[in-house]
C-alpha cells in the first residue's frame, strides 16, 4: 500500500455495476495474410511458415473459442477479410460462440502507405466482406500494424464505425475526431499487453526476437491489470492465435482470467459493449472524455536540425 496521496488518472469512466476495471480480451486473427503480404511470389513456396500462421485459424480458434467459453466469456476477434473468406470455420464458430467480429483490414496491409484513394478501397471492400459473412456491418476497427493514417479516421466516420482500437493515447477510452467533427470511441491499446513482443520469432517476417516464457508473459499482462484495477482503468489484451493459441501460453490465458475472476469488481465486456458503455456516457453527459482530434499534423514540421548541415 503505497503513503503518498495522489490519483495517476484523473478522468476515470464509471464502469457498468460499480466495476473498478473493464476486461476485455482481444485477438488478432492474421494467419497467412502476412505472409503473403510479405512475399506475394514466394509464400506458397514458404510451407513452414505458412502452417504456423495457419495455426491460428484451424488448430487454436476451436481451442480458444472452447476455453473462454467454458469460463462464459466473449471476445472480440479483428480478422482481416481475405482471412474470413480464406477460413469460414473458424469464422464459423466465432458466430456461434457470440463474439465479435472486427475490422483489421483485407490482407493486413499498411494503410498508411497507401494513396487515401486505395485506403478507402480495402476498407470499404473489407467491410462489405464481413457484412456478408456476419450478418452485420463491424463496428470496430483495429487498423493492420497499427499503421493507421491521417486519413483512416474520416473513412471510418464515412463507415458508421463505433469504435476504433488502434491508437495508444491514454490509458483510458477517448475520443478520436476527424476535421469535420465526427468522432469515434478510442479505446487504447498498449505494447505493453500485446503478446507479439513477448512470442512472435520468424525468420520469413524478418522478426527475430528472443521468444519469453508463458510465465513472464502472464507477469507482464497481470501487473497492466494489477494497475488497470487499481486506478479503475481499462485493461485490454492483444493476443494473435498463431502466437498464444500453443499450449503453454494459453494455459496461462486461462490462469490469469482465474486471477482476474477471483480479484473481482472487473466488467467482463466485448470492445463493442465498452464503447457502446462510454458512447452512451458521453452523449448522456455523465461523462466527458478527453478530445483528440486528427491527423496530429499536417505536413513537414519546419526548421528540422540537419545533421549534415555545415558539413
């Protein structure tokens, strides 16, 4: 218990039922799309590398989607469309389990090294994809790489999108708005709480980091949670399929949504039903979240020091 008086967040949401934390799970559902992303003329010559991308799809999504739903539980799943048309089964029992499926782009590709023309393309065309898929237009958007540009957030405006979870400027929901006022519910991620850094080693995606143990991984996520708890954030995790579907690390998913159960007052919700929760707040005026308003800049900052001036 720490002496010193003070709060860390000043404009905390107040969660459904009197919850100090909203837990929402998360998974980035690639599987081979980045491989071909990243050598469209190779990857079906790639045979190792492909079946452990396609892992995810066909051997952790039914070992997943049976956990948590075991523990009454629902996810949020962002799926690149070339991917729901690419793996229907797993698509499939997402469904039927009740989760959400989200919008992470066609093929993973970097929106913001596209032309704001071919961005809106693969965006609209992913979205259609899912709506006929699902059933429903996504509300969610998880931009691929994170890369989102200054123009993602007018297009997603354009869409109706509800939410978007690609940005890491606060460490509760905010508001994203675009230049001509339209907003859209942020809700954060952190590096912090993706498994990528802690698992993701591949020699085809040029990612070659030291591969942690499942229980440093669960220590790094808990002490987020640990925090979110502490100062009635949010605590949302990033796990991709190919990655924390293996045994040993979704074994320890399983612990830490024990731990997380048993510490209680935590608000178990989809990224959808958080920001429906914050949305509904905001236009009720029982709540007044922080305004980030897009792009950042605009153009060449001015004045930039040149190493190689005067030389």
């Amino acid at each position: 218990m720490l002496r010193g008086k003070f709060t860390l967040v000043d404009n905390p949401v107040p969660w459904p039922n009197g919850a100090r934390v909203a837990a929402a799970f998360t998974w980035d559902v690639d599987a081979d799309s980045i491989l071909h992303l990243a050598h469209p003329d190779t990857a079906e010559n790639r045979i190792m590398a492909m079946s452990d991308l396609r892992f995810g799809p066909e051997v952790a999504i039914p070992r997943i989607c049976r956990m948590f739903e075991s523990y009454g539980l629902k996810m949020s799943f962002f799926v690149p469309a070339w991917c729901i048309e690419e793996h229907p089964k797993a698509i499939e029992l997402m469904l039927k389990g009740g989760h959400e499926i989200a919008h992470h782009g066609y093929m993973h590709e970097l929106p913001n090294q596209l032309t704001p023309e071919r961005e809106r393309y693969w965006t609209e065309r992913s979205f259609d994809i899912i709506k006929r898929a699902t059933g429903k237009g996504p509300r969610g958007y998880r931009s691929p790489w994170v890369a989102s540009s200054k123009y993602t957030t007018s297009i997603l405006a354009d869409l109706g999108f509800l939410y978007d979870s690609s940005l890491m400027g606060d460490d509760v929901p905010y508001i994203i708005e675009d230049k001509a006022g339209r907003q859209i519910v942020e809700l954060p991620l952190q590096a912090t709480m993706d498994d990528w850094p802690h698992y993701m080693h591949s020699g085809a995606l040029d990612y070659m980091m030291q591969i942690e143990s499942p229980q440093r991984a669960k220590e790094s996520f808990l002490a987020e949670f640990d925090a979110a708890w502490e100062y009635r954030t949010m605590w949302q995790a990033t796990w991709h399929c190919f990655l924390s579907g293996r045994l040993p690390r979704l074994h320890a998913i399983a612990e830490m949504i024990e731990y997380i159960q048993d510490k209680g007052d935590v608000w178990f919700a989809t990224l959808e039903e958080i920001a429906l929760h914050v949305k509904g707040l905001t236009d009720s005026g029982a709540y007044k979240p922080r305004i980030h308003r897009l792009p950042i800049k605009e153009g060449r900052v001015a004045d930039i020091p040149d190493p190689m001036e005067g030389r």
